[in-house]
C-alpha cells in the first residue's frame, strides 16, 4: 500500500511493525485525532443505504485503512443517518477489517488510549438513533440532549458500545 496524500508536517509515529507492513510506514496524525465519517450517506442518497460498501467495493485494503483511522482515533464522529443506514455496524478499530483486530488493540495500547475511541453523532434536528446498538449504550447514561437550533449541528458524546 503507498499513502497517496499525508501532510509531511504532521508529527509522525511507528505503528506496531504488523500495521506499518500493511501501511507501508509511519504514520502522520494530529493530535488529538478525530476521525470524520460524515459524507457516505448524505453523498450517494438513499438508495444506497450501504454507502460505505457501494464506495470502497468491499476491498480489504481499504477496508484496513479505515480501521486503521479509527484505531489511531480519540474519536469518532458520524452523522446521525449513518447510523440509521447501518443498523449493525460499530465504529469500532476491529470491524470492519477483523483481521488485525490484535494489531488495532496493540496501537491503542502504545498509544495509551481507551480499546475503543470516543463516538461523537452530529444531528442538526437532535433525532439520535437511539435502536442502534452503538449509540443507545450510552444514551441510556447521558443527559437528554438539548433541541438544536435550526441549521446548527449538535455533538452528542457517545460511549463505545
């Protein structure tokens, strides 16, 4: 694999030897690091309920370069339709590419970081998917969110399920 585009000045680190074959190096990430995951449903429309599938064609590497993302994450922010278009999935550093699920764990780890990051989901109306496995753990401990204002997003902090 050969990163395309990773800003040269961001400070770099050595992933575990295992992810650094794979990746093919170093790795270059602020700090802290959010992983963004707001487009796929909004930019493909609802007829492609599985976005992320439709985009990557279910290959592993790409498969691998998103767990990749969200292991080196502090935390994870998604819409609050992804969640609704996904009904099983986590956004966890081992799902969707399990493989190198002892690898992902290892990162975090060295990194001093909890086994799962953060999840953050952004809604503009304050409609949170609270049926959806990830999301509703922490729901179930959080305060109730207060109504957003028309055209604002509104972050909800979300526990790792």
């Amino acid at each position: 694999m050969v990163p395309l585009s990773e800003e040269p000045s961001l400070p770099r680190w050595r992933p575990p030897p295992a992810l650094a074959a794979l990746y093919g190096g170093d790795l270059g990430f602020t700090e802290p690091c959010v992983y963004a995951n707001l487009d796929g449903v909004v930019a493909l429309g609802p007829e492609h309920p599985h976005s992320g599938s439709t985009i990557s064609g279910r290959e592993p590497a790409d498969r691998f370069v998103m767990d990749l993302r969200r292991a080196c994450a502090d935390a994870v922010v998604i819409g609050a339709g992804t969640p609704r278009a996904s009904p099983r999935h986590h956004w966890t550093p081992q799902h969707v590419y399990p493989a190198a699920a002892n690898h992902f764990a290892q990162l975090r780890r060295g990194r001093h970081r909890a086994a799962d990051p953060e999840l953050a989901v952004a809604t503009t109306r304050g409609d949170l998917p609270i049926n959806h496995p990830g999301p509703r753990q922490a729901l179930s401990s959080s305060p109730p969110p207060q109504e957003p204002r028309a055209g604002t997003v509104a972050f909800r902090r979300v526990a790792p399920s």
